[in-house]
C-alpha cells in the first residue's frame, strides 16, 4: 500500500471474530487504501451479514485510489444505501447496518483522515498518545449524554445502550456525520465494531495500542482481549497507522502553538520557537 | 434536555438539542416548524431561517427569541430584542440580553448549570415537565444537575428506530434555585434597522463603525447564497458559501452531511496561529466570525475603530471592509462579492 504521491501512506492490521455468544459474525470490513471501514450488520437470520457486506462491497469500488473527496465517498454511501434497501427479501431485507471508518483526503495538497460515522461503530485516533474517540454515536443512549439526562458510567449500564438512531437500512434514512482531521505522522486511527469498546473501556484500548507497535499485532489483540472478556458481540478491529503525510507547511506540526514572547521578531522563519529550538540544534 | 415549566402564554419550542423562546405572538405552525429544525440539528441558523421566512427579510420584522442549545460541554445562546437572559454556570452567573444589538447577541457559554426564563412576574412554580415539543409556558427551568440523576424506569421503551426518546421525568436536584429572569416583550427596541438601511449601512461601513466605536457592529444584509467572500493575506480567496475555517492545519468539527468546511492552512513561522483559528460562518445573512478559543487570539481591524481582540468562542459579526489579523503576518479581509 506505499504508494507514492498519496496524501497519507499508511499500514494497517485487522481482526474479527463472531464472539462468543453470536453464532455469526455480523461484522464486515474493508482495510485498503485509501479506505478503512467497518460496518456491523443487525438484523438476524444472517441478514445483517448481508447488510454489512453490501455497504462494504460498495466502497470497495473505491480502493486503489490516492484520496477521495467527501462527495465520492457520500455517493458511494448513497449507492450501499440504495443496495440494502433493495435487499430482497429471505436475503436481507429489513435489515441494517451502521459503518464508520476513516478515508484518506487530500485537502489542498495536505493530508487529511476523513472520518465518518453511522450508527454506533467507533473511529477513534490515537495520536502521540492521546486517545480520542473521533465519531459520536447516534444511539439513545448518546443522545442523553449529550442532552445531560445520562452521564457516562450509568450509560454504561443502561439497557438503552444497543438501541441505535441511525443506520443504513433498517428504516433509518439518516444522514452520515463527517469530520475531516488533519493528518500526521505517527497517527494511528482505530476503526471498530461496538462488539469492541463493550468489552474494553478506553483505557484498556489504549494501552493495547501503545504497547503493539505493530498494527497487526494490535488489531489481533484488541479482538482477543474483548473475546477474553466476555465477546457478547461481534468484534471488529481494524488498525491505521500513518506512516508519511502530506504537508505543505514547512513547519514541524509537532508542537502546538507557542505564546507570544517578546523575543518573537528575533526568530526568523524557519525557526522552531525558542524554548523547542534549543534542544534541537 | 427536559425542561420544567408553568402553563402561560409564550411558546417554548423543546428538542433534545436546546429550547427556543418564542415571541407570543408566533402562529403554531411556525413554532412547529422551528421544532423540527432545531431537532434537526440545524442550529441557530435553522431558527433564523424560519423567522425570515415567515416575518420577511427584513430585520426590523424579526421578533424577539432567546435560543439556548447543547454543544458539547457548553451552551450556545442568541438572544434578540428586549429580552434579558440571565443563566448560572460554572464560572458564575452572566447575563445576556439582546437589547441594543441591530440582529441579535450570541454567545458560547461552558460549563452550564441551570437555565430559567420568567415570562410573566407572577408565575406559578415550574412543575410540569417537557423533553420534546412546544409548550405555551410563563416560566421555564432547565437544569444541568439532571444529568446526574438516574433516568428512571425505561419500560415501555420499545422505539428501537425512533428518533424519539422517552423517559420518565428527572427531576432537578434540590439545590439554590439561581434567579434568572428573561422578559419577553412584544415590541422591539427602537434600534432595530429595515434592510434598506441596512444596505444603506452596508455600502458605508465605515462611518457607521465609527459611530459605535470599538463595539463590532452586527449587520449583514440579505444576499443570499454568499454574502460576501474572504481574502487571505496569503492569496486564498474563499467565497463564504458554507463555512470557512482557517488556521494553521485546521480541523473540521462533526458535520451531518456533505456540508463539510472549507479549510484553509496559513503558514506560521513562529506558530503564532493556532491550528483551527478562526471560523467563519453564515448565519442567515450575516457572517459571523468566532476565535476558537486560540492560544494567541484574533483581532478584528475595522476602520474608524479601536483593534477589538474577539471573545474565545463568543461568534461576531462581521461586515466587507473588516480584516481579522491572526498574527504571524496572516489576516483575513472580509470582502463583497465581485
């Protein structure tokens, strides 16, 4: 997948299993550049199977590419969308599925993971250790955290929590939420079914993900470690790391803005600030 | 977010993502129709869109309103015409009234605890609950301090596509009750312009800037799509059709739908700029400016006034003929249209 000219190269890793309380993996995925999605089909009698499948089939029309706009890849979404409707039925019809996942994009020459989101499958990106769920799920259970009638720990345990709002299929015509994230080296995007974060909280994710520097390793441990812990789901996981970006800026983006000092006019521009300078030259 | 309230007169439009306060003279529909846009998720805009459709463009039609919706941790208020609106958060009790502003005052404020609004002075308690609809009601409460209440029985609850949601009545903590007071009055406040003037202002920014000395001057007339477009001083032009953040490797925030931001990275030397900045956005038909809460801050330059360094995340309104200096040598010149 190194391919050069692309905004972002990236390796991944990828796993999945069904769990242990699901006869069938439900869960699809697609891990090709420029394209890492995961979408968790519902609807039983393996018609989320199919669901999931049909979305993912659909998108991967789009690898092989460099980047994508958000108006192809909505219109890739419009198409999956248009496929599990049309499901017959006995072959999915009926049924849904969420997808989430990260894009390649190439926003004026730089960079950029385009996330998106439907349902409550997760993105989330791990950047110089910092983990940060990028997608906001459209569950009821979100919706009441975000309206301040849930906090965290009792969402936790709220027999809402698998009730979703949005999906593809399923009924839902809900839209996709996007969100574009400048992309930088050493990023590592994570892309999983609720089968994972169910079993694992964040902190038990993150510390898998920096102790496996090898994405493989970690996607196969993240799965593991949720099957260990009860695996009521399908688990999906899927591991991006950024190896090169695309910037145009001369500047290192590896530190945040510096406060104005009054020495400011004495550095020139291709000088770091002064304090960050010092340990490098 | 669930509200409590007392049967009255001024219909409140109620959505999981915020209420709105109408004027009482607004028809049902249109209260309805409100609902469904702010439930919609389109925001502040979709309130303003449906005022000026229904009162015309013109701004002096527009009634009063006061708009208080979740965002993240924060809450993000509009208030317009004779209202005062007073809300308790953790940094302490503020005021926000729209009096005195042309279109209306907005303002992000974190850290919420309670919000109430008292229509009429002598107003029963505020006892009856709403999550979802539109309420005629003389006082209003919404409190922060429900979230930490558990969410009572969820049987029944079988709507696993539903948007809609639920739930048993929470009901707000016993704690201080914090006097807001919000009067809603029929009549706007003898500052309010008509678009003619407001092109008239429009065409002559500078003199009109001058009069308000270093208070930004909120008026922006209609011309839809764009009402004007952005120079950056290192060559971008960026027509203001959708909204514009520049910094130095700016970040969209969550979008629904392809209406994605336009981004704009600046070079910065000394990293003087933060890496999303500055957003730019339209709001009906006025661009208003908000420093996302930077490190280093924004100034906006308007000839006739004093530099004015924006309020962190409080929206401005900007008119052609502001520039916003960013620092590091960057700024950005609000222009009209060719």
């Amino acid at each position: 997948m190194n391919r050069t000219g692309a905004t972002v190269v990236a390796v991944h890793g990828a796993a999945t299993d069904a769990g242990l309380r699901r006869a069938v993996n439900e869960d699809s995925f697609l891990a090709a550049a420029p394209l890492y999605l995961v979408a968790d089909g519902m609807g039983g009698h393996q018609a989320g199977e199919i669901a999931s499948a049909a979305v993912i089939d659909e998108f991967a029309g789009l690898t092989g590419r460099m980047s994508l706009t958000v108006d192809e890849v909505h219109a890739a979404f419009l198409r999956a969308r248009h496929r599990v409707e049309a499901l017959p039925p006995g072959a999915g019809a009926g049924a849904g599925t969420t997808l989430t996942g990260v894009v390649v994009a190439d926003i004026e020459g730089e960079g950029y993971w385009l996330a998106l989101n439907l349902g409550d499958s997760r993105t989330y990106r791990l950047s110089r250790g910092v983990l940060e769920q990028v997608s906001v799920d459209h569950s009821v259970v979100q919706e009441l955290i975000d309206s301040g009638s849930l906090d965290a720990v009792s969402a936790a345990q709220d027999p809402r929590r698998n009730v979703i709002t949005r999906a593809i299929g399923a009924g839902s015509d809900g839209e996709p939420d996007y969100w574009l994230i400048p992309a930088e080296r050493g990023d590592r995007m994570l892309v999983c079914s609720d089968g994972l974060p169910g079993e694992l909280d964040a902190d038990g994710i993150r510390e898998i993900l920096i102790a496996e520097a090898d994405p493989q390793r970690a996607a196969t441990r993240l799965v593991d470690e949720a099957v260990r812990r009860g695996g009521r789901d399908n688990i999906t996981a899927l591991v991006v790391d950024a190896l090169t970006v695309r910037s145009r800026s001369t500047v290192s983006d590896d530190h945040d803005t510096t406060p104005p000092s009054p020495d400011a006019d004495e550095i020139d521009g291709d000088t770091r600030p002064r304090a960050l300078a010092a340990g490098g030259s | 977010m669930s509200l409590h309230y007392a049967p009255g007169e001024t219909p409140v439009v109620v959505t999981p993502l915020g209420f709105v306060v109408l004027d009482a003279a607004t028809p049902a529909s249109l209260a309805s129709r409100i609902r469904g846009l702010v439930a919609d998720g389109r925001g502040l805009g979709g309130v303003i869109e449906a005022l000026t459709e229904a009162h015309g463009v013109s701004l002096a039609a527009i009634p009063p309103f006061a708009v208080a919706l979740v965002e993240g941790d924060s809450v993000r208020f509009a208030v317009r015409g004779d209202i005062t609106l007073a809300v308790e958060a953790h940094d302490g009790a503020v005021e926000m009234s729209g009096s005195g502003v042309t279109t209306w005052n907005e303002r992000m404020i974190p850290g919420v605890t309670r919000i109430s609004v008292a229509a009429s002075p002598s107003a029963r308690p505020a006892e009856l609950v709403v999550f979802d609809g539109v309420v005629l009601a003389s006082v209003i409460e919404w409190d922060a301090a429900s979230r930490a209440v558990s969410t009572a029985d969820s049987a029944g609850f079988d709507e696993l596509w539903g948007e809609t949601i639920v739930r048993a009545p929470a009901h707000p903590a016993a704690e201080d009750t914090v006097e807001v007071s919000v009067e809603i009055a029929g009549d706007h406040d003898g500052q309010t312009i008509s678009l003619a003037q407001a092109r008239a202002m429009r065409a002559a920014p500078h003199d009109d800037a001058a009069e308000h000395d270093s208070t930004p001057t909120p008026l922006a007339p209609p011309r839809p799509p764009a009402p004007g477009r952005i120079r950056v001083s290192s060559g971008q032009v960026v027509v203001l059709d959708r909204t514009v953040v520049i910094g130095r490797r700016p970040r969209s925030t969550r979008v629904t739908g392809t209406d994605l931001p336009h981004l704009v990275a600046v070079d910065s030397p000394q990293q003087d700029i933060s890496r999303s900045h500055v957003e730019l956005r339209v709001e009906g038909d006025s661009i208003v400016a908000t420093d996302l809460r930077t490190t280093n801050g924004t100034t906006l330059l308007r000839q006739g006034a004093e530099p004015l360094r924006l309020h962190p995340g409080e929206a401005t309104i900007v008119v052609p003929g502001d520039v916003l200096d960013l620092g590091d040598g960057i700024t950005v010149a609000v222009e009209h249209l060719p």
